[in-house]
C-alpha cells in the first residue's frame, strides 16, 4: 500500500508543478511569453553565430509557439489528475488492477519529459540556440524536470505484485 500511495503522490507532484505553470503561463502570460519570444527570435545568443537564420520574428508564429507549450502543458497536467484519480480509484484493488490503472498517469508522465526534452532541450536549446543565451536559457530547469519526470515515470512503471 505505501509504494501504491508513494506512486500517486510523486504523480501529484508533477500534476501540482504543472498546474502552477499553467496557472503562471495565464494570469503571466505576457512574462512567460518573453522567454519563448526571446528563444525564438534568437535575439539575445552569440552575437557572431551562423545559427540565426533560424530565428523565429513574427509575432502570430510566436505565439503559436507559446500556445502549443500551453496546450502541451495542459494535456500533461490533465492525464496526471486524471491518472490520479484512476490509481486512487484502484488502490486496494489486485495488482492487475492496479497496474491497468496507471495507463493514463504513464502518458502524463510522458507528455512531461517529452515536453521538456523536446520542446526546451531539442527546439528551444539546439535548434534556436538557447544554450548560447545568457538571459532567455531554461535548459538547467528543462534538464532537471526530464529527470525528474523520467525517474518518477520509471517507478510509476513499475510493475505492482500481490
């Protein structure tokens, strides 16, 4: 029962940390939207680099950009409640059961280190330079909430026996 409950409340972690991002994200929208903005006009990386070709100006992309972070985020926050909801569901029930139930927290859990990996990691860092930024660079946060999510996500996988 401890690591039944351990597993839910590590999902409830990330669905908190989620939900105050997109808490963020919307009552600080035009903060947020600064830093993709930045990260993708490429404006603050190495004055010299060959890479800005790749910068991304117009305002309507940009926010399309920002807009499918946000929808991202809100996919992942709902399949962790909604995991949530079904492990908690299922928590004295057999192991079977139980390990049925952990389906819709499993995508949650990897929507969250795909939205970091890729979108921060593999967009944001290489493709448009992140990394060479010294003001708009989140990939210390993006690096530490992959782990996180990816060890949480192992643990949750993790089959339960009777």
């Amino acid at each position: 029962m401890a690591e039944r409950l351990a597993k839910i409340l590590l999902i409830g972690a990330i669905a908190v940390f989620f939900s105050i991002v997109l808490y963020n994200n919307f009552t600080d929208y035009s903060t947020n939207f600064a830093f993709v903005q930045h990260v993708l006009a490429m404006d603050t990386i190495f004055p010299t680099s060959s890479l800005r070709w790749r910068a991304i100006t117009h305002p309507i992309l940009q926010h399309a950009f920002f807009w499918t972070i946000i929808v991202w985020e809100s996919i992942t926050v709902g399949c962790c409640w909604f995991g949530i909801f079904q492990l908690s569901q299922a928590i004295r029930a057999d192991a079977p059961q139980f390990n049925a139930a952990k389906s819709i927290a499993i995508l949650g859990l990897t929507a969250s280190c795909l939205l970091w990996l890729m979108a921060f990691l593999v967009v944001g860092g290489e493709w448009f330079a992140m990394w060479q930024s010294p003001i708009w660079n989140g990939q210390p946060i993006a690096s530490r909430m992959v782990i996180i999510s990816l060890l949480i996500l192992i643990f949750v996988r993790q089959p339960e026996f009777e």
